[in-house]
C-alpha cells in the first residue's frame, strides 16, 4: 500500500542511468535528498544533489545511516567505498528526480490542481484540501514543497488511492517553470495574489507573472483574478474569474464587518446574489477564500453547500512552534494538520532541538489518509524507530488499537480529556516533546497545561526566515569559504541553543559568542560545533578547555595566561585564534606585535593557531572603502607573516555581515555572519527585501479608555489629548527594551493594521497609545515591530543602530519560536 514502489532496476531505466547495482530488486518507495532527514531507510533513493555544497559529500553519512541506494553524478568515482550499495549514474541528478516523479505523474489520470502566485499558495492549497476533502480523496504537498525538489518529492506520492492531487508551485528564478510544468502536468490551473515577492530573479512583474502561466499553459481549466492578469490574455481551454467590485464569474459585490468579528461577503454568481459569513477580517484571508471559492464553484459544486463549507474554514497556521515547557522540557506543537508526511516533518525538527536526550511524541490518531489502519500505524511505528523517538503517547481508538505495532517506551489515552486528567502522572521531565493532533483532539489543550504561562510580551523568532537569510549569504560565498555565525549576545537577542541547533542542522563550521559562560550553555545543549570566544577571562580558561571552547587571544598577556591554563590541563595543539588589529583599535595584535607573538607561540606546542581574524570598521560604507581596503591589505601581510612563520596554514576571516554582501575580496577562507541572519544588512538599500524579517515583537492591549480634550497621560501629565478620543494601554515598557526616548509620539505600533503614535511617557512595564479612530478592543494584538514596522526603522527614530534594539529586548520578554 505506498503510493509508489519501484525496483531500483525499473528506475534505472526511466531515468536512463548507467549504474553499478548489486542488488537490482531493492524496492524503492521514498525519495530523499538531504542526509539529516531520513526515514525507511532500506526503501529509500537519495539523489545527490548539487546544492551549495556538492550533494555527494553526504552519501558517506547516509550510508552510515543505512541507506544504500543512491542516484550521482556518472563521473562519481568513490563507489568501491560503499559496498553492497546501488549507484544509479546520471548526467544530473535533479534531473534524474524530476523524471522520476515525471513517470509516476503519467499514471495518475485523475485532476491535478496546480497552484501558484506570489502569496497565499500553501494558505489556499490547504483550504482547497480541506474543502475538496468533503467530496473526493485527496493529496496535497506538505508545508510548503513547492520548488524544484520539493514538486517532485510531491508528485512522487500520489497514488492510485487518490481522486485528486493538489500541487503548489514557487519560482524564484526564470525558465524554472517549464521544469516544473512537466512535472506536474496540471489540468487545473490556480494563481493567487501576485505581488511584490521575488521580483529579484525577474526583469518586470509582466515577466514573472509571464513565467508563472507556463505552468497552465495546458489546462482544461484556469481560476484567476482579472487584477494580477496585467491585461495577460488567460490561458487554458476555459476560464473562471473572481474579482471585487469588477466583473467576474464570481464577482464580490460587498464586504461588511459581521458580529462575530469576521467578515460577511454578498456575491454575484450566475446572477444570483449569495452572502458568506466568514471567520476573518484580514484583506489575504478574505482574498484566499474568494480563491477557493471561485474553484468550487468553477468545478460545479452546488453553491449552497459551498457556501456551508467556506463558512467553516479556519485559520491555518502552518506555524511548527517550540516553547518553553514545564520541567525543563521543550514543546513543539506542530497540530495543524496530521499525515505521514508533516509528521516525518515535524520528527526531523524535533531531532533538532540536542538540549535534551529523551524525545517524547504526543500523537493523536491519523485521521482520513485512505490506508488501511494496520498499515498505516505500522508505517507510523517504522517512522518513530527511524527518527529516534524514545517514548510514544498515543491518544485515540485507533492508534490504542494497534499500540502492540510500537517497539518503545508507550502510553495510551483514549481521548485527549483522558490525557489531560492522567497529565501531572506521567513523568516529562528534561525531554523535548512533540505535539502532533488531528484537529478535532484539540492537542491545543495539552499545549496550555505544557507550557509555561506567557507575560503577553512575545518575541517571535521565525527560523525558517532565519534559515533563508543563511542561504541567502552562503549563496554569495565563493567555492570553499566557510562560515562563522555570531551567537553573541543571545544571537541578537533572538535565543541561544535554539538558534545554534538549526545553524548546527544547517552545518555553518563554526560559532562565535562572546563570552564564556554563553559557550558553556551553547555545550550543555548539545552543540558540538567548534565555538570560538571573542572575550575570554582568565578566570574561565579551566571551563573554556573543559568545554572545548576555543579563545580568541587578543595579548600576549592572554596568551601567557592561557599557557598555564593548557600547561594545568596537561592540553596540548588546543586550537587557538589570533585577533589582528588593521584599524578598529579596539582588541588585537597591532603589526609591531606580530614578532613577539610569533616568539612566543612558534615552538609551543600547546596551541595551534586554528585562525587569525580582523574586524573592519566600516564595511557598510562606501565612502571608506579606500580605509576598509587598506584594512584589507594589512591583514593580507600579517597573516602571511603568521602562516609563513608558524608553517602551516590558517583560516583567515575578516569579513562580517555587510562586507560579504559589498566587498568579495574580503572573503578569505571564512565570514563571520552576524545580523544579516536575524535579517537586516546595514548595507543593502533601507527595505532588505532579499532578507526575510526573523524577529517579530508583539504585546496586547490591557485596557482602553475614551479621553476627552484637554485630559492628560501618564507621568508627569506629559501626553495631552489634542482632541476627544482613546487611549489604549499596552504591556511594554521600558524594562521590556522599549526605548522611553519613543514616548510622547515619536515611537508608533501597529494595531489591527493601523499605525498609531504613543501618548506620554514611557512606563516601566507598560505605555500608552492614542488609539482615536482606528477599531481596537482590548486585548487585540500589538506589533512593536515586524516586516512592516521594522527594527531598523525604529533604530533610525532613535539615532541608533539595529543591533542595539534587537540586543536591548530583555530577557524577560518570552520568545517562541516557529518554523513555517
Ligand atoms: C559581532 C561581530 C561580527 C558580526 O558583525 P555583523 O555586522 O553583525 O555581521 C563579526 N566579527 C566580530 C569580531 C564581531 O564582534
């Protein structure tokens, strides 16, 4: 019962590959591609990708993990090191994955929706799976794989079990389409909202929107809004068009606010008016529902029964999220949907998360994927045993019904009220959890009683932004340049192990904190990476070399004290880094003292210089480039004089942020990447679009009240009301790092989308905003900042700079982090 089961003999012929195989009859039912997410691993096919690192470099890995079938490159030579292992040779391996997935689209001769645009694909995929669900049996591709790897994965999985298939698909680049056309060979074609996104890759919008219709270049049927046609002539055999207040098959026609604090929609369909009540009030969702609308009804479904379901959508939040739980535990709630696929998504992040050692999976029963039960908790109990999950709780008839399938510590609750009145009996102590629930467990209340209770201030850390703005600078490294990302001070404010275990999963070479105490943390959690220590004390050096943390000597007074540091530990080549002073005079060896240094550490064996390293002082600015460039110069001449002297080779870094995005001469054989990870580079143009905002500040309204003229705010009476209105109080204040200098007006929040000024001073744990004419309720949301009102922004209002804001936050502001 998998989707797709080939032997490794029939791939070799579809994908045209020579090969030497063994074993020709292995039976293939997964695909993979990355070596830190596998699963099945005896009928699994990893393709060696060419990513920015050759895809080859992990089949030793994967090998190690079992796996034994892989697809490379046919100039490979190493595969004598891997014996009893099938090697399929190709030209190109993502080719080779396309292909395959090409094949099995062929035979599945039911509808394939595709859906594409700049916002709202998963959003309206999702809803389109939950609508279409009531009718027919479904597939859709998890999260977000939408790309040239993630499509095929996709396609890969549909099956003869399914009625229907519903694929996204995201481009970023020009001519990437046509691959993906092929592959997914739509007879239904969607495009959502086209907007600003990714506009990098293309010369105009015309030309992004140009290449997004080849992928319906072929289908029996196109739903679209005339509003991002750009006057673009429709493609597909028929048409169907939704718009607001414009001419259109489905045409809205009003929007008011509704009681519920929702939206009510009167529509025009066949020249019948039809009203919906939804759940919403925010322009992308109200759009995204009228998306999906205009497919239902395009596919004929009768319109008052559309209308039913479209009234009970509810928000998807795709957000994979991990907090701080009770007993030192971590807790992922990931419970928005529940299949195979986004449960071996949310067990991979899980095996990220090395501060704990035990792995606890609170899984409900998997509802409606059209495999029979035995099968499918079986295939459960082999994904649990790949992924290393020590301890199963199950909740549901189902699952309880076949918990004889699971080899490892287990516990079974009927129902989730069962749990909850069980919960203060089971021991969760120290151990990372995962909360996996089908919607109608309402897994959102085990989430409550696990974690700890949250003062409404929240800092929201997005890591798969996180993970972008990486790529995005690895990207711009030349061919063996490592990278170093800088921890420091709570990364930015953004979290400490959390954000080093997905650089550790994402495999930067090193880290950088400041201090070693932070090092010492980063080591508890299970980061085993190298971490350097910009400031060491000399008080530390014991901890420091218990905890293989590498110090930067910045004297030779440092340098001597951590010699009869080593010299107690009996340590010898400890792996040292040289700070070299070019021009900021802050901490380093100025030229003159290169010689001494060299006396001193040239026939001591306790160290080995793993590194030497400068800091520019200017790299964002390009009126200094002559003294960033002399910089440069004299860095090149003492690190020559280091290497040639001690004999062998050091890595050589200088470049930090901004200077990896201006200045590629500045590369050497490392960058230290610091605030561009957490999404701003002082460098770029003010807006960074090609950076994804990760920190987002949000706090809540505790009270409103209505003023009249005249009547004063705050300490001091310093805010006046220039006009009758309201003010609403909100929970930040300056101990939470909300700069006072924003008070009286010149710092704003968002509130339901509007942008109003604070009132009076700043207070300690609270302030005040004048709130007159916008719609607001206590306890609404407050952004402090994010995409729109951002961190640097808010930097420029106080004539600083981003860091100090980010680092400002305090540590009492709760974080949470989340994975889209
Ligand atoms: C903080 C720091 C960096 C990172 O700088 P960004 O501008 O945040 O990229 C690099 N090197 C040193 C020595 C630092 O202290």
């Amino acid at each position: 019962m998998y989707h797709s089961e080939y032997s490794v003999h029939q791939i070799q012929h579809i994908i045209q590959a020579e090969g030497i195989i063994p074993l020709p009859n292995t039976l293939i039912r997964t695909l993979a591609f990355d070596s830190r997410k596998l699963s099945d691993e005896h009928h699994t096919l990893f393709f060696a990708l060419n990513g920015r690192r050759n895809g080859e470099a992990y089949i030793k890995e994967a090998y190690n993990k079992g796996l034994r079938n892989f697809v490379v490159r046919h100039n490979f030579k190493d595969s004598s090191s891997f014996p009893d292992a099938n090697f399929l040779l190709v030209e190109n391996p993502l080719e080779a994955l396309q292909m395959l997935a090409t094949a099995q689209r062929r035979l599945f001769d039911r509808p394939v929706i595709a859906i594409t645009g700049s916002n709202g694909k998963t959003i309206v995929k999702e809803w389109l799976y939950q609508l279409l669900g009531h009718y027919k049996r479904v597939i859709r591709s998890p999260k977000s794989y939408n790309s040239q790897i993630g499509v095929p994965i996709s396609v890969w999985n549909i099956g003869e079990d399914h009625d229907l298939a519903i694929i996204e698909a995201g481009i970023s680049l020009k001519d990437e389409m046509d691959a993906l056309a092929g592959i997914i060979q739509p007879t239904i074609g969607v495009l959502t909202n086209i907007g600003e996104a990714h506009n990098e890759g293309f010369a105009s919008k015309e030309a992004k929107l140009k290449e997004k219709l080849k992928l319906f270049a072929d289908v029996d049927l196109f739903v679209y809004s005339p509003k991002y046609m750009e006057g673009i002539h429709p493609p597909g055999r028929r048409q169907f068009s939704w718009a607001f207040k414009q001419t259109a098959d489905l045409c809205i026609i009003r929007q008011d606010d509704n009681q519920n604090n929702g939206t009510t929609l009167t529509a025009l369909f066949k020249e019948r008016e039809m009203t919906c009540n939804l759940p919403f009030k925010d322009a992308a969702s109200i759009e995204n529902v009228v998306c999906c609308w205009a497919v239902l009804l395009a596919l004929d479904y009768d319109p008052h029964i559309v209308v039913q379901w479209l009234e009970k959508l509810h928000t998807v939040n795709m957000r994979m999220e991990l907090k701080k739980g009770i007993h030192n535990c971590s807790v992922i709630d990931d419970s928005y949907s529940l299949d195979l696929s986004s449960l071996g998504i949310a067990l991979d992040f899980l095996n990220q998360q090395k501060q704990h050692s035990k792995k606890t999976l609170i899984l409900s029963d998997i509802p409606e994927t059209g495999i029979p039960p035995r099968i499918l908790y079986q295939q459960v109990a082999d994904l649990l045993r790949s992924k290393q999950v020590d301890r199963l709780i199950g909740v549901g008839d189902d699952i309880s019904a076949f918990s004889s399938l699971f080899q490892l510590e287990k516990q079974f609750f009927t129902d989730t009220q069962s749990l909850l009145s069980a919960i203060s009996d089971i021991a969760l102590n120290d151990e990372a959890i995962l909360l996996k629930g089908a919607r109608k467990f309402k897994f959102e209340h085990i989430s409550k009683i696990l974690t700890q209770k949250v003062h409404e201030t929240i800092l929201e850390i997005n890591l798969s932004a996180l993970e972008a703005n990486l790529n995005h600078y690895k990207a711009k490294l030349k061919p063996g340049v490592k990278l170093m990302a800088m921890v420091k001070a709570f990364s930015y404010g953004s979290g400490s192990y959390e954000i080093a275990n997905i650089l550790q999963f994402n495999r930067v070479d090193y880290l950088a904190v400041a201090y070693a105490d932070e090092g010492v943390s980063l080591r508890q959690a299970g980061i085993t990476l190298p971490i350097m220590v910009m400031n060491p004390d000399v008080d530390g050096f014991e901890t420091m070399i218990e905890n293989d943390l590498e110090p930067e000597i910045y004297s030779l007074r440092v340098m001597n004290s951590f010699f009869n540091a080593l010299s107690s530990a009996n340590r010898t080549n400890y792996p040292v880094h040289i700070k070299l002073d070019t021009g900021m005079h802050r901490l380093g060896f100025a030229p003159e003292e290169i010689e001494a240094l060299l006396a001193l550490i040239s026939e001591d064996n306790r160290v080995t210089v793993r590194s030497a390293f400068s800091h520019l002082t200017s790299s964002e600015d390009d009126s200094s480039d002559h003294f960033t460039r002399q910089q440069i110069d004299l860095f090149s001449a003492m690190t020559s004089k280091l290497e040639s002297t001690l004999g062998y080779s050091i890595i050589k870094h200088i470049a930090n942020t901004s200077a990896i995005s201006r200045l590629p001469e500045a590369q050497f054989d490392m960058v230290r990447l610091g605030i561009g990870l957490y999404g701003i580079d002082s460098s770029h143009s003010l807006d960074n679009s090609a950076l994804e905002t990760v920190a987002r500040l949000v706090t809540c309204v505790s009270q409103i009240k209505e003023l009249r003229k005249g009547d004063t705010v705050g300490y001091n009476r310093r805010g006046v009301m220039m006009h009758d209105g309201k003010v609403a109080t909100v929970k930040i204040g300056y101990a939470d790092g909300y700069n006072r200098k924003l008070g009286n007006g010149i710092g704003h929040m968002l509130i339901n989308g509007h942008l109003v000024p604070t009132i009076g001073s700043i207070c300690m744990d609270m302030c005040m905003l004048d709130v007159t004419d916008i719609p607001v309720e206590e306890g609404d949301e407050v952004i402090v900042f994010d995409s729109r009102h951002t961190v640097s922004h808010i930097a420029r209002q106080l004539e600083t700079i981003p860091y100090e804001i980010l680092t400002g936050i305090s540590q009492r502001v709760k974080r949470v982090y989340y994975y889209e």
